[in-house]
C-alpha cells in the first residue's frame, strides 16, 4: 500500500515522545467479574504495540476503555498526557477496527469511508475525494459505490480500514481484525497492515490472541491473563526471557523443568524453561546417557518444516523437542523408544516463583 | 443454475417416498407449489373476493320502496362518496386523524423502542416487552371506556383539575394513539435489535455525536420498520369507528359512516363506496412509499 492518501506522515514522525497512550491503575468490573485488574502501561507515540493472551484475558475490554465505549471502574487513561477517562468516543482522537467491521449496511463504501469525514463537517466534494484515495490505498479504488454486503471479508477489513484511517487518528486500535481471515489472507494482511503503520507513523494497539501473529507483527508486546499484564517486552524479550510460566507457555510452547531439576543440574531450586527447538534430542547410545538427561519418547509429530517430538522424563515432566526437516533426524525416534535430552547453559529461562 | 443431483442410487427403505421427495428436490417449482397453492387459494379467496365483491356492490344500488339491494349499475355512490362535501370533510377529518395518530405514535414509540433494545438491561427487556403487549390482551372496548371516563366532561381530567378534550376530535385522537402504540412500538423494537450495537459505536467512535447517529446511521436502518409501524397505525385508525363514537361524541370518521349505512340507513352500496376510500388512501400511501425508494434499502 502507498500513503499517497495519507500524507501527514511527517507531522507524525515529529511527535513528542512521551506515550501515546498511559494507563494508569485501569480496572473494569462487571458485576462480579473483573475483566480488567489494575492496569499499568506506556504505549510510546508511533509504536506498533500488540496486546497477547487468551481469550477472556481483558484484551477487549481494555481497548474499549481505551475508545471510550466503556468507562473504567477505577483509573485513569491518558491520551498524549491528557486525561480522557471520562471523555465520550466522539470526543477522543482515537479509533477502531472492529471485529466484526461494524460497516454501515445502509451506505456505500464511499459513504462509509467518507463519514467520519462528513460529520466533521468537511464539504462534500472534499471528503468524497479522500474517501476514494483512502480506498484506492486498500486496493478497493473499483468498489466505490458498492455496499458492504457485497463484499468479501478481507475486502471488508479493508474498508474498515480506511474508514478509521481517513479521520487521520493519533491512534489506531485494531481488534482481532485478521480473526475471521483465512491463513493465506491473514499472512498477506500481517505484511500489508504493518507497512501501512511504518508508513503512516501512526501508534498501532493491535489485539489477538495469536502469538506468532503477536512476534512477527510487533515493536512491543504486552501478554494478558485474566485482565493482568503478565509481561511487556519485545518480541525477543517476550520469547527469549518469558518472566513467568504463563508467558513461557502462551508465547510459544515451551519445557518447563521443575525446581527439582535445577538444583540438580545447576545447583538453584527454582523452575526454568528451554524452547523446544534450543533442545538437541539423540537417541541413547549403548553405554547410556552420558551428559543429558534421558526420556521416553512418547509421541512424534510431524509439522512440516520439522517434526515434534514430545516426552516424559522419568520424573513424570513432560518435555517438547523440534527436530528441523534439515537434520533428517525424525526417523531416528519412535514412541515408546528412550532418547538423550540436552540443551546449552544459555538457553536456560529462569522462572520466578509462581505465586 | 440448473445442476442436476441425483443421488447415485437410492436407498433401500420406502422407494416410493423417497422419488417423491428427490423429485421435489430437483423440480424447484414444483415444491414451490406444493408449498404456496394452499396460502394463495385462501388469500385470493379471502382477499381478492372480498376487495371485488366490495368493489361491485358500491355500484349497485338500493331500490328505495323495498330497501333491498338492486343489481342496476351505476356510478351514483362513488360520485356522492366524492363530491358531496359532507363525505369531503369526513374523509379529511379521518385523515388529518389518522395522520395525527401516526405521528403521535412515532413520536411515542422511537424512544421507548431505543430504551427497550439497546439501554435496558436483558432481563428488564423481557419485562418490558410484555409490559408494551400486555394492553392488547384487554378489551378494545374497556380502553376505549376508559379513556371516555379520562377525557370525558366530569371525567377524571377535570376532576383533577385539568381542562379536558371532552368529546372531540382531540379526545379520539389521544385514545387512538393510546390504543395503537403497541402496533408502532413492536416494529420499531425490532429494527432497533437489528442495528448491532457495533455500528452506534463505529458512528461515536468516527467522531458522531449522538444526534448525528441517530440522523445518519440508526433513522436509515429503521426507516423500513417505521413504515411498518405507520402502515399499522394509519390503516387501524382510518378504519377505526368505534372509539370515534365511544370518545368522539358527534366526530363522524368513514368507520362511522360505513356502520351507520350498513346498520340503520341500511344502504350497503353506499356503504361499500365509503369504505373504499381507506383502502385508495393506503395504496396512495404504498405507492408513495414505494417510489420514495424508502425501502429499497431492505
Ligand atoms: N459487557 C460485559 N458484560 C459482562 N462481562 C463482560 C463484558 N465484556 C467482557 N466481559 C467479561 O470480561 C472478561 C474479559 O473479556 P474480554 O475483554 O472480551 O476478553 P478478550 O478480549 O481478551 O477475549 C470475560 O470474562 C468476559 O466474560
Ligand atoms: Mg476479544
């Protein structure tokens, strides 16, 4: 996509640099669920910014707190240094993607695009002209005078789209908007919607509960459970130095060695995790494991760019290894059959204590 | 398209049933049929029959020594139904009636249909919605009772205090649009349900403050049932003859007029002429509807 459409880039990038966006002690109840539980956070200006985590997690309602289609129970959001906590959606320069694309069945999709321009008062021929540009960006420039019905669902993404992104927001909040996507599109429009907030420079709050999606998307990413941050880091971060047994898990599958374990291979009582594809996995030679732990394989699971082999430590842990379709190793293991498991110092995630 | 599937063979069981049913899986038509022919037969019956044979008596005349029906055609009654200005004015009166209820109910029904389906919480909207049905379970005449014991002179207005309609135009108006809120309401709710809550916040969320919403996003989508709704009410009350006469005093509306030519003037031609004026004031109203292009938007 180009940002011929869009071009106020400069005056984005020339931002100040404190947060788009800062939450302080956010909490949302309903009744007697909390969705949301004393959120802390700083999304930086122009930053694409991914909330992770199951589903349940608090990631919606955040975003809607966020809008404005929920006011918090407790705390504050603020929107470059103001407070908006009480400011209805219409009085808050942010807007939405939303899930289900909330397009106006009633208009066409020039209509559509053109109304956040139109009730901002913009003259007819004048919003009309940037909801076609802002539509011939999404490559829907031949649809004009379609209705939304009559589009597929990636076409309507798009619409979606360049209806939020025509108002020129200061921030971009997008829920799950490749959910309904199948995989092909969904990869296309990872790349597409990424480029497009280079671009544009605008802070992008992206939500999903797909980690890959999460990694490959994002500048940062903050992963929810149960309407708590868990972590906010860097994909590398998030990946490489999960903070606690939940990120280790949801972010990636990962081992999760026991405590027991650590004090006796390095001497420290507390849990830890390796990646899958950091551990080496050899079948056990005759004179027995030598310096790796041994395990029986119980299931092999082939994925393509390499096969999963999954096992049980002889203390009942259970632990994952990725053998890459390069090594031509997967032959060498079958269920039932016993197997070396080893990994480098290095690669070793210490857990803090669950609480 | 015109695919043909066959089931490659058919299984064993009832052989006869089973042709039947593959047969009207492939002929469209003919399961079309099957499915309409007996609706159709009773709306042409019921409908078409009664619209004609109302059509074809307001052209007959009555034989003035023997007071029955003679079969002599003429055009007498239409011509008397529509310049004689006793007839004009009524007809007005029942329209500028039926006009006003409508817009009463309109005006009534959208707020309390935006309450219903999108403030209240679920569990009250069950509650209210059987609280808006509830009136029609009660006798036509007890509401339209009550209301005459409301407005009427010494009703209970006065005896609070408050100058009342009395028996007027005003009085049937206000009864009318009591009595047919529900017919407005019910319609109106309905579409609210359709407008998925997304879309109210999409509008909020481009910048739409909550007048501008309801102008350009919630009044299009609705458009459709509030016609429905108004079809209701415009067509209850300009049929309507019984309020007229339980709360109106001397109002004449058309309803009135049919009753008392049917009943005691006993002139079921002119009677038939009279009636046919709601029913070209509603295909007017269809009509116009129509080309509007209000409900193309279905
Ligand atoms: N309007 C609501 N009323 C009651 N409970 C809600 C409402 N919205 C969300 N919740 C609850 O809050 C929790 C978080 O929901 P949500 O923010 O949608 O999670 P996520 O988007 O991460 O899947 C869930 O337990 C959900 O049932
Ligand atoms: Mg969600």
């Amino acid at each position: 996509m180009t940002s011929a459409a869009m071009p106020q880039t400069s005056r984005r990038k020339t931002a100040p640099a404190g947060p788009a966006i800062r939450l302080v002690g956010l909490s949302k109840r309903f009744g007697e669920t909390t969705a949301v539980d004393s959120v802390d956070l700083e999304i930086r200006s122009g930053e694409f910014f991914s909330m992770l985590g199951p589903s349940g997690s608090g990631k919606t309602t955040v975003l809607r707190l966020i809008a404005g289609f929920e006011l918090p129970t407790a705390g504050v959001i603020e929107l470059d240094g103001k407070d908006v906590s009480a400011r209805a959606p219409f009085e808050r320069d942010v807007n939405t993607v939303f899930q289900d694309y909330a397009l106006f069945p009633h208009m066409s999709l020039i209509e559509n695009v053109a109304y956040g321009l139109r009730v901002r008062g913009v003259a007819k021929a004048v919003r009309r002209q940037r909801a076609a540009e802002a539509l011939e960006q999404v490559q829907l420039g031949s649809f004009l005078d379609r209705r939304p019905s009559q589009l597929s669902g990636g076409q309507r993404q798009r619409v979606a789209l360049a209806r939020a992104l025509v108002v020129r927001p200061k921030v971009l909040l997008l829920d799950e908007p490749l959910g309904a996507l199948d995989l092909k599109l969904r990869q296309q429009m990872q790349v597409e919607l990424k480029e497009l907030q280079q671009e544009l420079g605008i802070t992008f709050i992206f939500v999903t509960h797909d980690q890959e999606e999460a990694l490959t998307m994002s500048d940062r990413i903050g992963v929810f459970n149960k309407g708590r941050i868990e972590q906010v880091g860097t994909p590398e971060e998030i990946y490489e130095r999960p903070n606690g047994p939940f990120v280790a898990n949801f972010v990636g599958t990962s081992n999760i060695f026991p405590g027991t374990l650590g004090r006796s291979l390095y001497g420290r009582d507390d849990r830890f995790s390796v990646r899958p594809e950091r551990i080496q996995l050899r079948p056990l030679p005759p004179e027995g494991p030598g310096t790796g732990i041994a395990l029986t394989v119980t299931a092999l699971v082939y994925l393509g760019h390499a096969t999963q082999v999954r096992g049980t430590l002889p203390d009942g842990t259970t632990a994952v290894a990725l053998i890459p379709v390069t090594a031509g190793r997967g032959g060498e293991f079958a269920v039932g059959q016993p197997a070396v498991l080893s990994w480098n110092r290095q690669d070793v995630v210490w857990l803090p204590p669950a609480s | 398209m015109s695919v043909d599937i066959r089931p490659a063979d058919a299984a064993p069981g009832r052989p006869s049933r089973q042709a039947l049913s593959a047969l009207l899986y492939r002929r469209g038509r003919l399961r079309l049929a099957g499915l309409l022919t007996a609706p159709a037969a009773w709306l042409i019956l019921v409908y078409i029959a009664a619209l004609s044979a109302l059509l074809i008596t307001a052209l007959w005349t009555v034989d003035t020594f023997t007071g029955k029906v003679s079969t002599t055609w003429t055009l007498d009654n239409l011509i008397q139904v529509t310049t004689d200005p006793v007839y004009q004015t009524i007809a007005l009166r029942t329209l500028r009636i039926a006009v006003l209820v409508t817009v009463v109910d309109m005006v009534l029904a959208l707020p309390i249909a935006f309450f219903i389906a999108k403030v209240a919480s679920p569990r009250w909207r069950g509650v209210l919605v059987v609280a808006i049905l509830m009136p029609l379970w009660a006798s036509y005449l007890v509401k339209a009772y009550a209301w005459r014991n409301v407005l009427a002179e010494g009703g209970l207005l006065e005896w609070l205090g408050i100058s009342s309609p009395g028996y007027s135009e005003a009085a049937v108006v206000i009864a009318l649009s009591y009595i047919w809120l529900p017919y407005m309401i019910l319609p109106i709710h309905a579409g609210f349900e359709r407008v998925p809550d997304s879309l109210l916040e999409a509008s909020s969320d481009l910048g739409a403050k909550p007048l501008a919403t309801l102008r350009l996003v919630i009044l299009p989508i609705l458009v459709p049932s509030i016609i429905a709704g108004t079809i209701f009410t415009f067509a209850l009350t300009l049929g309507d003859y019984i309020t007229a006469q339980i709360v109106g005093g001397t109002t004449q509306m058309l309803g009135t007029v049919v009753y008392a030519n049917v009943g005691a003037a006993n002139n079921l031609p002119l009677a038939s002429a009279v009636a046919l004026i709601p029913i070209a004031v509603i295909m007017a109203y269809l009509l116009i509807v129509r080309r509007t292009g209000a409900l193309n938007n279905l």
